[in-house]
C-alpha cells in the first residue's frame, strides 16, 4: 500500500491550499514547501555545497599544479599513478622533487556519484585541467560541448604524426565551436572530412579510452608532449 504523504493541512488539496495562499502565514507557507518539496531542496542544498567546496578546493590547493590531467572510470593503484605521474614530469621537464604533476583517477562517470559529477564540471569549466583521458561517449559530449581542441590544428601536427587513422576520433555531431573569446561560432555538422578530436588509447590501463586536450588548458606548451608520453605507454 503506498504511504500517503504526510500534509500539514489535513484533508486539504492542493488548489484549496493555492487559493488560501495569499492569505496564509509564512510560517505556514514554510511548511508546505518543505513539506511537498523537501528532497528536492535537499538535493540542491548538497549540490550547491558540493560546488562551493570543490571550487574553494581548486582555487586554494590546485593552483600550482604544473600539469593535470583527468581520466574518467579507470582503476589505477596509487602506487602506479605516482610512477606515471613522475614518468611524466620527467618528460615534461617538470620538478620532479615538488610533484606538480597531477593525473587525478578518482573521478567516474556514474550518474548516481553525484559529488563525482559536479567535480568533474567544476574541473573541466575552472581551466585546471590540460588533458582528458575519458570513455568515448564521454569524449563526445566533451567535443559537442565545446571543450576540446581540435587535433587537425597546425600545431598540433606532432600528435596525429605517426598514428593510424583507425584510432582517430572523430566527433559525432559538433554543436558549435569556439572562438578566442569563448564565443560560439557557426554550427559544424560532420562530414567525411569531419575534424578529429581524440586518439584511441590501445594499451595497458587506458586502452579503450580516449585522449584529448582541453580547449581551455592551463600549460599549452606541453600538451602535445603530454599526449606522446600516453600514446607511447
């Protein structure tokens, strides 16, 4: 039997209470919201928090990362991830005694980790992060969205140099592009010559996964030696 739902009014309906209230109290007011809506309030009030708290994080502790890169529903052991992480800054030149180099694996695209869904938005909107490494549908949304570069671009020539074009990705279906300024520019619709996006990782703990460099990434000049180390592991 299903449970009715607790009223504070009573037998009342909805449209008497609508009626009532212009005339009805604000504490009374207050109970009836909270009564018919509470979850969804709830549910915003810990969405919201979640936000704040993750955009304090990235302002606060993240803001001197020399390289970050985010993978998307992969199962890495934290021994592993700083043997890639040091590889990497070897690679980039980077300092490898301060450990600026980030590959964050905690982040998962199911829908019910709702704190892991706003994460990953805030990290892909705060310009944090320079590469993605993501399940193709994933990679998709990315590139209709606008978030990543496009690999047919002069310079980054060095990327697609010496890869077979069975492992290019080619995005189904581009809403809009974007200028320098962030602005939306004409719709692009896919043709045979549609632009590629990503690289089709094929071996070790990505192989599956898809390899793109964030539009708006933080440390331009070394993302295309970023994307050759994953392509070579």
């Amino acid at each position: 039997m299903r449970r009715k739902r607790y009223n504070p009014y009573g037998d009342k309906d909805r449209g008497r209470i609508q009626e009532e209230w212009p005339e009805m109290k604000f504490s009374e007011k207050c109970r009836y919201i909270w009564s018919y809506h509470k979850i969804p309030i709830i549910v915003v009030i810990i969405a919201a928090v979640l936000a704040v708290y993750f955009g304090w994080d990235i302002k606060n502790n993240s803001i001197k990362e020399d390289f970050n890169v985010m993978v998307l529903d992969t199962e890495i052991g934290v021994e592993e991830t700083e043997s890639l992480e040091f590889d990497l800054s070897v690679v980039l030149g980077l300092d490898t005694e301060k450990k600026k180099c980030l590959i964050e694996t905690n982040f998962t695209t199911n829908e019910e980790d709702m704190a892991s869904a706003i994460q990953v938005t805030t990290y892909l909107e705060s310009g944090r992060t320079d590469l993605v490494i993501v399940p193709e549908e994933t990679f998709n949304t990315y590139a209709e969205n606008g978030y990543l570069e496009i690999l047919t671009e002069p310079e980054f020539d060095a990327v697609l140099d010496g890869i077979e074009e069975d492992r290019y990705f080619y995005a189904e279906e581009v809403m809009y592009r974007l200028d320098e300024y962030q602005i939306p520019m004409h719709p692009h619709e896919k043709t045979e010559n549609s632009d590629i996006y990503g690289i089709y990782l094929t071996e070790g703990d990505f192989e599956g996964k898809v390899i793109g460099i964030m539009r708006n990434a933080p440390h331009e000049d070394l993302v295309v030696p970023g994307v050759e180390f994953f392509l070579n592991k």
